[in-house]
C-alpha cells in the first residue's frame, strides 16, 4: 500500500519464446519392428521451419534441435505393455510443399543421409527389436510421440494417430 489505497506492482520484462510446432507424426513398419519408418510435418511457414533452417538445408541434411520419440506398445486388447523414450534425429525429407515441410526420423546420427536408408530394410530406420520396445511373442500395437525443443523456443509434441498394428519380424 502507498498510503492512497494503492498497491505498487512490480514486473519484471517479458521475455517471449516462440513455440515450436510439429502438425503430424507417422509410424509404419517396413516392414516389420525390426525396420520401422518414422516421419513427420510442420507447417513451412512457423517457427519450427525457421528453428531447423529447413528452407535453405539440402535433402537428407540433420535438421538442428533436440528430439526425442517416445514409443508405447499395447496389446491386442490396447492396453499399454510398455514404453520407451529414446533420442532421436531429423532429417529433410522433401522441400517445402503445398505449405509443409516434411522430415524423417533416425536414430542414426549423421551430418545427411541418403534418403533411400528410410526405405524397406534401410539402415536409417528404427528397429524397435534392438532398442527393446517390441514383444517376439505376438504382433503389436504401437504409438508414438516426437517431441522436439531447442533453447529459446516452447517445446513440441504430437503423438502419431491412433495405434498402429505391427508385425515382428
């Protein structure tokens, strides 16, 4: 109070992060656990594009930021088994199109690679069989959530939509 029925409010400066926005994440298995190919989009316009350079990074170049995947298997009932949080890398997949930029997902870590790894059998897909996440005893249903952050920016996550059946290999 200052004596007038007033009270001094003191704020300190505002400091504005930008947030970082992925639109869609996608698993499949390519085709099986053992070869299991992760993508994703955000809108080409936005933060995100702006955070990873993605406009002026070549086809295959490591996009910059922190990511990590984390990954839920469910029953054949859906019910949830087992989850597994792991770090990941991105990597341009397509120019921006049609308003998107589009990005694969490794756990390879390298300055580029040749987007033909991401194919059936590739070396840069994921093998959900070594990191421990699938069941050789029966086919599962799996999920799956990226996140991404980088100092400065409000941290993403989007989860892949809805379960997705895989086999094991």
């Amino acid at each position: 109070m200052l004596g007038l029925g007033k009270t001094l409010l003191y704020d300190s400066y505002l400091s504005a992060e930008q947030e970082l926005l992925i639109s869609t994440i996608g698993i499949s298995d390519a085709p099986n656990t053992a070869n299991v190919s992760v993508d994703g989009a955000f809108p080409g316009v936005s933060t995100t594009s702006t955070m990873t350079s993605f406009a002026s990074a070549s086809v295959g170049d490591q996009l910059p930021g922190t990511y990590s995947l984390e990954v839920i298997r469910y029953n054949a009932s859906n019910v949830q088994e087992a989850t597994l949080t792991f770090t990941v890398y991105a990597y341009k997949h397509l120019d921006i199109l049609g308003g998107v930029a589009r990005f694969k997902i490794s756990t390879v870590n390298s300055s580029s690679l040749d987007l033909s790894t991401f194919n059936e059998g590739g070396s840069s897909l994921i093998d959900f069989d070594a990191l421990g996440i699938s069941d050789d005893a029966a086919d599962h249903g799996y999920q799956a959530t990226l996140t991404v952050s980088q100092s400065g920016f409000v941290t993403a996550s989007s989860p892949s939509t809805g379960i997705i059946s895989m086999t094991t290999e």
